[in-house]
C-alpha cells in the first residue's frame, strides 16, 4: 500500500515537473530596448545679414501723356500701330492739312504785301526827309510821311506774326508722340472730327525707368528717417537708399532702384506716408499699374547666427534648440526630409541643463525673423 502511494506520488511530481517545463518553454523572451532613432544635426553659421520691411503698391509711368489735337479737323490717317514702342516726333494722328494750308499761304502773301508797302513808305519817308530840311515842304507833310513809315513797319510785324500762327496750325495738323514709350490703342477712326484740346485721340506711357508708390506706416517713417539721418542704410553713390521690387508671380526681389521721393506730409487718414521708387526697365517688363511689393532695408547690417528653421522647438512662449553634447552649438533633431529654411538671432544660444533631478531649461529667446 505504501509503495503504490509513493509510486503515485512520484508520477504526479514528474508530470508537474514537464507541466512546468512545457510553460516555460512557450513562454516569449521580453522584448529588447527599441533602436535610437536617426537624426540629424544642424550647425549654426554666423554670416552679415539685414533686416527688411516690405510693403505693397503699384507701378506707375514716370510719364502718361494723354494726346490730343491742337487744331480742329477731320482724321485722314492714323499710321501707328496700336501698342508700339514710340519715338518722340513720331507721326500718330493726321488732321486733314488742306484749310490750314490755304491759310498760312495766305498769311505769306499779306506779309509780302506789308513788306512791299513799308518798303514804300520808306523811300518816301527819305524823299520828304529831305525836302523838310530845306523847308520845300511843310512840318505837316513830314509827319505825315513819318507816320506811314512807322504804320508800315507795324503791318509787317503783324503779318509775320499771321504767318508763324498759320506755320504752327499746319504742323499741328501733325499729331506725333510728345514722348518716347509705348502708345494706347486709338480712340478715334480715320473720317472722325476732332475738337482742338478736348478730343482725347490716344495715351502714350514711357516705359525705362519706372515708379513704384508704395505707403509706409508713421513708424516705418520715423525709423527710415533716422537711419537716413544717420547715413546707416546701403546707398548708391548718388546718397539715395537702394530698393528691391517683387512683382506677383516672382518669390525674390530682383528689380533694384531707388527711393528717391517721400511726401511732406502723412495721410491724416490713414496714418501713413507716400513714398516712391524709381527702378530700372530696360526691357520694358514692368508695366504701369502693376501691383508689387518693395523691400528697402529696416537696419544696418550686423553679424548674426543662422539657424535651421527645423532645428527651432517651441515651448510656450519660448524658442530653443536641443544640444548635441559633442559639438559646441546646439541643434534639435529632425526628419531629414524637414525644412531647410534658415532663422536668424541676435543672442547666443544657451543649452538646457539638468539639475536636482529637474531640466531647468534656461533658455535666452532670441529675436526671429525670416531668414
């Protein structure tokens, strides 16, 4: 009885023994600590950079001429074509010259006729100068003689003046650019009647140089005027401030020029004071009337760290970058396929340190601007 309880016993313990056995070996290995992640690190570069202000208007010609005739007609041909580059004295419009012809050729032979007559009068002016002097003749027929010499003269004048008036009305007949740019489209047919200073026939705008005017808050003003002031802005070798202009479709500021006019006196409206550009159009790409943006210097120039727009964290009210212990500037990893933008501070960097178990993190926020 015995040996058959403790051959039972014996068995129950051998099959414990594999049950244990079998758990433990189903059971899974703890899982090992994850991969460091890859990342990336950015060294900060200290480069000379400025600060801008940029602000928003519109081209506008330096000259807008809109044309129209000095004497009244009929249209009798228009040889321009609509849109051209112009020259000054190019023939745009022609007023019928016929009536105008018969006129200046009439006020040349009126002058001829005066000129014959005051060559008249003074051989007779001459003729009775010397009677008078030995007294053939009375005072009354000298001063008679005299005054139609002078009334001759007169004439002459007045119809030289006719024949310069006629002159002129004949060449207005003549309607050609003022200026060199690019002409409008024409406003008037070939057959129309013109009124002399009121019909508009056309526009003709230059095209090089160019004006942006753009409106700068009282601000702005004052600190432009300071640094003007001061001479602390990049110049041209004339003293005028440098200035860049960006037009709609265009993400950099490549047309160049210069401010060269501000109002005396701001918009009490709107607070705000006008300020114009003048750039450079040699090509004639920019055109009157677009809308642009002009950036003009905020600063002088200065050293400063460029940063990785990516390596920049946030913490509330905050900016800071992570340290990479190995190196003595601090960056703050990233995806790689992260931004490249650049940030720029005026302050150094402090890292974060820990202390008492706590990350004090005792960073100095820095000024950003768009690198």
């Amino acid at each position: 009885m015995q040996h058959t309880k403790a051959a039972y016993v014996g068995r129950l313990l051998s099959a414990l023994t594999g049950l244990i056995s079998l758990v433990a070996c189903n059971q899974a290995a703890p899982p090992g600590s994850p991969p460091p992640p890859t990342v990336t690190v950015s060294k900060p570069e200290e480069k000379l950079v400025e600060n801008w202000s940029e602000f928003t208007g519109r081209t506008a010609a330096v000259n807008f001429v809109n044309v129209t005739p000095r004497v009244s007609g009929y249209i009798v041909d228009i040889p321009f074509k609509e849109g051209d580059l112009v020259h000054q004295g190019d023939l745009l419009f022609q007023i019928d010259p016929r009536p105008y012809q018969d006129a200046y050729d009439q006020a040349v032979g009126q002058l001829q006729r005066a000129q014959a007559s005051q060559k008249l009068q003074d051989i007779t002016f001459e003729r009775q100068e010397r009677l008078q002097s030995t007294g053939v003749i009375a005072k009354e027929d000298y001063d008679t003689a005299l005054a139609n010499k002078n009334t001759a003269a007169a004439d002459v004048i007045a119809s030289q003046a006719a024949v310069n008036a006629a002159k002129l009305n004949l060449e207005f007949t003549h309607v050609t650019s003022p200026i060199d740019g690019r002409v409008s489209r024409q406003l008037v047919n070939i057959g129309n009647l013109v009124q002399a200073d009121s019909t508009r026939l056309t526009t003709v705008v230059s095209i090089d140089p160019i004006y942006a005017y753009f409106s700068m808050d009282e601000l702005a003003a004052l600190n432009y005027q300071r640094l003007t002031h001061d001479h602390k802005l990049v110049s041209d070798p004339e003293g005028k401030v440098l200035a860049y202009l960006q037009l709609q479709d265009e993400t950099q500021f490549p047309h160049e020029g210069t401010i060269d006019f501000s109002d005396n006196a701001l918009d009490t409206s709107t607070g705000t004071l006008l300020v114009r550009g003048t750039f450079a159009n040699r090509n004639g790409f920019l055109t009157p009337g677009s809308f642009v943006r002009v950036r003009l210097p905020s600063g002088p120039k200065y050293n400063a760290l460029l940063i990785a727009d990516r390596a920049i964290g946030s913490d509330q009210d905050q900016s800071f970058v992570l340290r990479n212990r190995r190196q003595k500037y601090c960056s703050l990893a990233s995806r790689q396929n992260g931004s490249t933008d650049r940030r720029i501070t005026r302050s150094h960097l402090w890292a974060a340190t820990g202390r008492r178990g706590r990350d004090q993190r005792n960073y100095k926020s820095p000024a950003r601007y768009p690198g």
